[in-house]
C-alpha cells in the first residue's frame, strides 16, 4: 500500500522548470492523501490557468503513477490565497531574507484607495496609533515612495540605524516603528523620480531587509493608483487584509472601485472600506457641511459587498496635528470603533480558492 | 574662407553612435556662425555630463579640423531645454508619428502636484473650460492611468472614433477635446493593473497616436507621484509649461516640493502654483472655515520661488457638479484671473540651458 509520504517524495523530485525549485518547498503542494481509491492531490497554483498548469499537473500525475501504475490519481487543483503567494513568491525569489526570518508580524494591514488625497495615511495612522494605545505593537510600513506622508505626521526626522539583521525602523514616541522613504532622504523636500522596478525594490526591501522584529500588526500605507507600488505590495507581502478608504464623492469612489477591483483581482481580502472627509462641522453655528458633497460611499461599499466601517469628519485639527508631527496626541472616539472592526474582521479566515478535478 | 554652411555639411556626418542619426537632424547642433577668429558651435546636449559629451566634442572638433586645419573652434556646449529634449527624444524614438505631424498645439500646460486629491483634474478641467469660453481652442489629456477623472468630470462615455490619421479625441459639449484611457475601457470602474513601462506607452500614444488637429492648449493632467507617468510626460511632451496645485497643508506642500523639484531637474519650466481647498464657507452663518488648517502654500510658494496664482475654495457644488458630469456648467469667478496669469506667463520665455567654454 503507497503511503502520503511515497508520494510527497516523488512529489519533491518535481522541479518547477522556471524557479528551479521543488514543488513542495515552494508550497505548491497543498495536501497529499491516500483515499480508498487512489492518491489525492490538492496542487496550488498562483494563479489560475497560468500555462505552466498543465506541465506541472502532467508531471505530478506521472510522478505518481512511477511508484504505481495502478494507484488512481485525484489531482485538485486550486489557486493560492494572496498570503500564499507572497509566500510562493518569496521562495521563488530566493527565500526569505535575515531580517524577515527573525520576525515575527501576527497581521499585515494594507490600506488602499486607488485616489490620491482621500487621507490613507491618515487613516493608517490612526488605526497604528488606536492600535497601539490598545497596548498592541504596532509599525507602519509607508509604501509611498515617491509622496511618503507618515513619518511628518508622527514628528520623525532621524534615519533609521543599522543592525546586524537588518535595517531598524524608527520607533515614534509611543513605540510605533515606522520605516518610510523620507527617512533615508537627506531632506523630507527631497524627490523621488523613480520608475517602477525601482519602487518596488525598495518596497521589497522594507519588508524583506528591515528588522520589525514581534509586531501585532504592521500597517502598510499605499499610494495612490494600481500600478507598481500596489502591485508589489499585492504580491510580496501575505495580507491579513486590505482597508479601503474612500470620500464621500463618486469621483472618488471610481477610483477606489478600480482598487478594489484590483484586490480582487489578486486576491486580497477586503476588511471593509472607510469613509473619510464626510462633512465639515461649523465651528460657529455648529452645522454640518457636507464639502464633497452627499455621500456616495454606502452605495460603493454595497457595489463591492463590503462592509462600511464607519465614516469619519474633515477635521481642521487633524490637519494641524499632522502638520505639526502630532498625530499622536489627536484625540478621536470616532476612529476607535472604526479599529475594532478592523481587527474583528481580520480574525474571520478569508475564502479564496477555487477547486477543478 | 569657410562658410557655416559647410561646417554644417561636416557636422552632418557625425553620427549620434547610439541613436545613429546625425548631429544636426537631432536637434544638437543649436547655431553655427563663422566669426572673425574661426567657427562658434553651439551643441546642445540633452542632459549636462552625459558620457556620450566629450565623446560628441571631440568629434565636431576633429570634423571642423578636416575642412581646415588652422580654424578656430569656439565650441560651446549648452543643456537642452525640456521642450527640446522632448523633440530630441521623440526624433531618438524614431521620429514623430503621423497622427503627431498632423498637430499643431500651441502650447502644453501640465498641471502637476506630486500629492494626490488636491485637485489637479479640477484645475486642469476649470483651466481648459475657461480657456474655451475665451474661445481658444482646447485639449485635455488624461496622464492619470490608473485613476483618470477627467471623462467623469465632463460626463463622456463613448468611446473615441479612429481615423486614418489617428484615434480622435471625444469632444464635449463646448468642444473640448478629450483622450483618458476611461474614454477606452470597458467600464469606468474597471482597474488598470500595469506596470511602469505600459503606464509610459500609454501616455506616449496620447501624444503621439491622437488626432489633436489645431489647438491652441492642450492640458495634460498628470497623476500624484514622481514615478513613471510624470517621468514620461517631462521627457517626451515638449511643455510650455507647468501648474503645480496644492492645498493649504504643509504635508501637502511638502510633497509638492518634492514635485517641483523634479520639474526643475528636468528642466521643465513652472508657471506658478494654485491653491486649492483653501476654506469652505458655511452656507448658514457665512464662517470662512479654513478645513485644512491655516495655508502654508504663501510660503511654500516664496521656497519654490514661483508666484501663488490663486487660492480656490472648496465648494461642495463643484464635487457635485463632477459627480454629474457638468464641470462645463459650473460657474466660477475665482478661475478667471488664474488662466488669465497662466496665460500670460506662459508667453515670456522660460530660461533655460547652462553654457559651458
């Protein structure tokens, strides 16, 4: 009788003619089982219908076939979550770095919009920071290269150290870490005119090379558009989830529909969306200004099945505090419900997956 | 006696190793004048210290040399212009294709901000309504790949029309011509997942491959970032100018320094800067509530050495007005005298190009 750990060995003879590693190191190969009637197989792609498919389901069947012509072969065939393709996609590249084998990150956050200036950093800000005073250790990583806001809204300006396993992320005065682009500038004014490939090595490099060491949660701030910077962070780094932000406008949610389409696309599991700058209070008569207009979110949030997590003002003190590298001194019960649907959210394990005989 | 004409005869027969075409059909060779002690060239190259100079150099030297010996040559080498380089790199990239030799633009104003959701797209669309009711004839061309706004501002769906001599801008109901990739998608709320190189192909066919015919001002609104959209429209589109837009945060600014950095590195010359969102007005008791903080653009605007064209108010009607694809509709004295100090800057020469013995 052929045992599941016949069949792995033949399985890990299987080298992927482009990456040159075994199928199972490269954790292609989901489970193996011996069921009554034969082997059972759940083979893990990165993507569906990729033309290597069916080299790779042809080889495996053989493979199997070799320790028994007669043993019938179930050979499901699935496609990798977003975490297992970052995973995959790591392996590929060489396995993962000094710095990220010794850390130790229990959720990775993505906040995305698609459109610029709808306060992604300041959400994610506030979500490090709500995070962090629930005694959560909390970094926030900035993807945004080339228009990196979140090291000014904490006040940092000092470039992060070097240690043996790794780049060291600046720490703010709650004990955030942070790394960002403006960081290693040697003036916060300083441009960044890259393309893409470079964007999205230094992305891989704040994730592969800088040493977060144990974190509860590290935010990933986006840029705006779905182009390098999402791409990269999309398929490098394993999300427990995407928060959308969005404004009340539906120019706005156009662009964050392209985002969402884009998670989707990929793979990452959207928590749910946020509606930031819903309206204006004034500060004399105390009337609610809607400055974007009447809100279009719920009716995006429902487009998408998904959640809307809560809606939050254009707050002229916010502005002032992220000026002024206060942030985390701005007091809001607003955004704390807003968090805790967040990390509730994230708990439920997401679906992804679809099966073929 | 030599005659500039034959020097030019001579300097023709250099050939650009990489590019291999010759020095003078390339745009390099900017004057050749005989004067009294020998022959003055002026070579211009694309950026200062390019390795291929001294190579170029020597070169027009020795050439002057073969036609006689003992002439003098005075050879000055200066920088190009943006506009020049964009026309030396389009003649590089196989010179101008036929839709592009069919133009005639008048002048190129790109209205950039490095920062997204401050409102390039309402100030590149007001900017192009106001040129219209002048009735100058207009274009608008949608550098923002990933997360375009201008069809929705205007309230255009179908897609454009080809001809024999290119794809034809949509036009709206003033007349003012329109390419955005939304303008080709299936819907609007589809994502663009592209990398760099397929964001910067797209935009050169928007200059390159569309029927523009006769306008007086195309206006290119450019995407948040310094990556590749804004790279591709600084290299290859020959501009008369650029409109940074901010709002009245320093985080703002700071980013908008970053991008008016990178047009000064390549030599693109900046008109002014608009600010936008400066306050809101309470519709009941009249409070000017400055939302976004106290501006710091005055000042950001005296760093950068440009003029503060404006300041524009966040007014919940204009959202709404691009929510319903009437922008065209909307009625604004404020804008006025921003084109207006557009315009007229954009007429004096801008300064550009080092010298060099």
């Amino acid at each position: 009788m052929t045992t599941s750990n016949e069949v792995l060995d033949v399985l890990r003879e299987i080298s992927h003619p482009e990456i040159k590693r075994n199928l199972v190191e490269l954790g292609m190969i989901k489970d193996v089982a011996i069921e009554n009637d034969g082997a059972k197989v759940i083979l893990a792609l990165p993507y569906k219908g990729i033309p290597i498919g069916d080299r790779l389901k042809r080889e495996v069947r053989e493979a199997i076939k070799g320790i028994d012509p007669n043993l019938k072969v179930n050979l499901v065939v699935v496609e990798m979550s977003q975490k297992e393709r970052a995973v995959f996609m790591s392996e590929a590249d060489g396995g993962p770095k000094t710095a990220q084998l010794q850390n130790k990150i229990g959720n990775v956050i993505a906040v995305l919009s698609g459109k610029g200036g709808v306060g992604k950093s300041s959400v994610a800000s506030l979500l490090a920071v709500a995070l962090s005073r629930q005694k959560k250790r909390v970094g926030v990583l900035d993807a945004d290269i080339t228009g990196p806001s979140i090291p000014k809204m904490f006040g940092l300006t000092k470039p992060p150290m070097m240690s043996e396993s790794g780049i060291l992320p600046v720490e703010t005065k709650m004990g955030i870490k942070i790394m960002s682009i403006n960081l290693l500038l040697p003036g916060e004014d300083e441009a960044v005119i890259w393309r893409g490939p470079r964007i999205s090595g230094a992305i891989k490099q704040f994730w592969q090379d800088v040493h977060w060491g144990e974190l509860d949660y590290l935010i990933v701030d986006l840029p705006p558009g779905t182009s390098d910077a999402s791409l990269t962070v999309m398929q490098s780094i394993p999300l427990g989830g995407i928060v959308l932000v969005t404004s009340p406008q539906d120019l706005a949610g156009m662009v964050v529909r392209k985002a969402a389409g884009m998670a989707r696309h990929l793979g990452a599991p959207i928590l749910g969306m946020v509606e930031n700058m819903s309206h204006v209070t004034c500060p004399k008569c105390g009337m609610r200004i809607l400055v974007f207009g009447p809100s279009r979110s719920a009716a995006t949030a429902q487009q998408l099945f998904v959640p809307l997590l809560g809606q939050l003002p254009l707050d002229p003190l916010l502005a002032e505090k992220c000026d002024a590298g206060e942030i985390e001194t701005y007091q809001t019960d607003e955004f704390l419900p807003i968090a805790e649907a967040i990390v509730n959210r994230i708990a439920k394990p997401a679906t992804a997956g679809t099966s073929e005989q």
